[in-house]
C-alpha cells in the first residue's frame, strides 16, 4: 500500500468482560521502553490483547502520541486513537447513526477515512478536509449497509501510511438483522484480529522507514500484541481478520492442516460458507472466518502460521530476527466447554445468509473503500 493507502462483537454487554481484561492489560506495568524486541524463548507468548468496544453514537475520539503496550513488558510510542493500539472497535446496527468527533492531538494534520462504510462525502475523511493540530471535526452519517467488518484510518495526502503505521487505526463492526438470525458464535467467541507488520528502532519504539517499492516490516503484531497467544475453549469460535499493513500480503494457515471456514469479506456474509487452507489476505483485506476447536482435546496448541509477501513481489519472506516458526497467533485450547447453542441452522458447510435479489442494502465498496451513497 502506499503512503496514500494505508494501512469483538454481537453486542456490547457480550464483551464487557473481555474490554474489562484488555483495559487490563493496557494498564498493567506502567509506561517505559524496555528495548527493541526481540525473539523470544521457546514457548513465550503474550495474551492478545482486544481493543475494548464502543458505540460512534456521540463519541469523542482523539489521535495523538502515546505509549503503548506490545505484551511481555515491552513498550513502545506509537499515535494512538484514545491511548489504545489499536484503537477502540466501534459496534453498530443498520439504521444507526454515528456521530464522532475528532480531536487532533498530533503535530500534523489528520482526518478519519471509514474504510469500507458507505458515507456522504463530507464524512469521508478525504485529504482537503484535514483537521489542523488542535482542531476537531465532527464526522456524521446514517449506517445504510449490510453486516460487516470495515475499518477506520487517517487519510491525509502523503502522510497516510505513516500515520497508520505508526498506530492509527481501528475495526469497526456493522450489525444486521439478517446476521443476527444466523446464530454465529458470539461474545467471547467472536475475536477480532487486525494483523499488521512493524519495524522498532533500537530503543523499542515503532518506526516508519518505508522503501520506494513500500514499508514491508520485520516483525508481526496481532491486535498490536507481539508473539500473541489466545486460551480457547472446546468451541466453534468466529475470527473477524483485517490486515491493517500497508503493503505486506499474508498468506494464512493452522499448524495442524485444519482449515478456515470463510464466511464472509469485505461487503459482508457470503452466500455459503466455503473451506479453504491456507488463504492469503491482502493490505486492508477482511476476512469472516469461523474456526472449529470442538473435537481437539484440551492441552492441544495450534498456531495461526503466516508466509508473508511484500505485496509488490509476491514472493515468500520469512522475517529476520523473528520467531522462526513464522507464527502469528498461538492458540491454546484450554478449557472443556461446549460452545454456546446455536439456533438450528446448519453452519458447516452450507449456506450462510439467504440473499433476495433486490432487497439489498449497498454493501462496503472493498480494499479500496471510497464509495459514498447516490445523492449524497
């Protein structure tokens, strides 16, 4: 992606108990640079952390230099939207109205692109609307489209890689009625994952140092934790996949051959659901993935395993300095507990959503993302 493109969740009450534990973890150890990362032993992971979830009813969101967790003691300066990195997930229905105000705590200015909503123009966050250090600006419109996953990003000219490279960036979730019937692991089952590269400088902290072919970084981050591991139960569990690099490709697979089951991108539910392993994701790509821990025993660790491409090569590279096992995400299946009942529709394989043809409200316009509603 180039500088100028860049680079969970059924209701709130469902994830009180999981933005309590995040919130947690953002807290925990004070803020100080511990130096850059490096490997780390065998079998060290860090708990992943799930940015907390919040409504764009009436919201005041502010970007500006923080100090950030990545796991394991080790902290970094970032630009962050409220402190979190990422920032907060918003969570909306079909027919709600967001309304979030920007304040910009940077040096330079900034604006707020919802990647993948359908938005008036004047909510898009386009380049000659810049909010000055200092100012604010009130983003506002209707939620028109189908459920969803889509993001939020800066998209000030030539400066929008660095900004979300350096930590500006966040989920934003849309409901519908449709998805709601569809009885799709929820609550703690439901985990989003923003999947990002990142380059540190010797003390630590991210740095943006880009080449003419893009920024292809050196280490991975999951929800902006480093070596992440998540504890999972005996369940059906929905992984809500953004790659939020700004030009690397990553290529997606279980250390055990199981395979995802996609349910859903950019623009939302598919028809059916459909098995694949592994499956490639590319810069500001979506995925809907439901993963099956049901017949593993407990004790069992499986690893969300990644080949990432430099987007402009297409090639295999494995990151220097890194874990060598290439590992995104370790999962560690913890706990015996049956996953939460589903309503009586069968979810693998078979069809996801009912669709009828011309009843459909617009859908994402994709990895590009600028699509505003006619008359508007």
């Amino acid at each position: 992606m180039s500088n100028d493109t860049p680079v969970g969740f059924p209701t709130r009450r469902d994830f009180v108990r999981t933005a309590i534990a995040s919130a947690g973890l953002l807290a925990a150890g004070g803020v100080r640079v511990l130096g850059a990362p490096r490997p780390p032993p065998p079998g060290t992971r860090n708990p992943l952390n799930i940015p907390p979830i919040v409504s764009p009813s009436n919201f005041d969101l502010s970007a500006a230099p923080a100090t950030v967790p990545l796991g394991g003691g080790k902290y970094s300066s970032a630009l962050a939207y409220n402190t979190l990195f990422p920032g907060p997930t918003f969570l909306a229905s079909t027919g709600n109205t967001a309304s979030v105000t920007l304040t910009n705590g940077l040096s330079e200015g900034t604006t707020v692109h919802w990647h993948g909503m359908v938005v008036p123009r004047a909510a898009d966050g386009h380049p000659q609307d810049l909010v000055a250090p200092g100012g604010n600006y009130l983003y506002q419109f209707p939620i028109i489209q189908r459920a969803c996953l889509n993001w939020y990003h800066p998209h000030p000219h030539m400066m929008t890689g660095e900004q979300v490279n350096l930590g500006l960036a966040g989920a934003f979730i849309v409901r519908d009625t449709e998805e709601a019937g569809l009885g799709l692991p929820s609550g703690a089952y439901e985990v989003p994952l923003i999947i990002r590269d990142a380059n540190f400088d010797k003390s630590g902290n991210l740095i943006y140092n880009p080449k003419t072919t893009g920024f292809v970084g050196q280490y991975s981050l999951v929800n902006g934790t480093l070596d992440a591991k998540l504890d999972v139960d005996t369940a059906l569990y929905r992984f809500r996949v953004l790659n939020g690099s700004n030009a690397r490709i990553f290529r997606l697979a279980l250390s055990n051959g199981a395979p995802f089951h996609l349910i859903g991108n950019d623009g939302g539910l598919l028809a059916s659901s459909v098995s694949v392993s592994p499956i490639e994701l590319s810069p500001a790509e979506r995925l809907d993935l439901l993963v099956d821990f049901r017949g593993l025993p407990v004790g069992t660790k499986v690893r969300d395993e990644q080949d990432q491409r430099p987007a402009v090569r297409h090639q295999p590279h494995r990151l220097p300095g890194s874990d060598t096992s290439n590992r995104t995400l370790a999962l560690h299946n913890q706990r015996e507990r049956p996953a939460p009942r589903p309503r009586p529709r069968r979810l693998l394989p078979g069809p996801v959503a009912e669709r009828r043809p011309g009843n459909r409200l617009p859908v994402g316009a994709g990895v590009e993302g600028h699509r505003s509603p006619p008359g508007f």
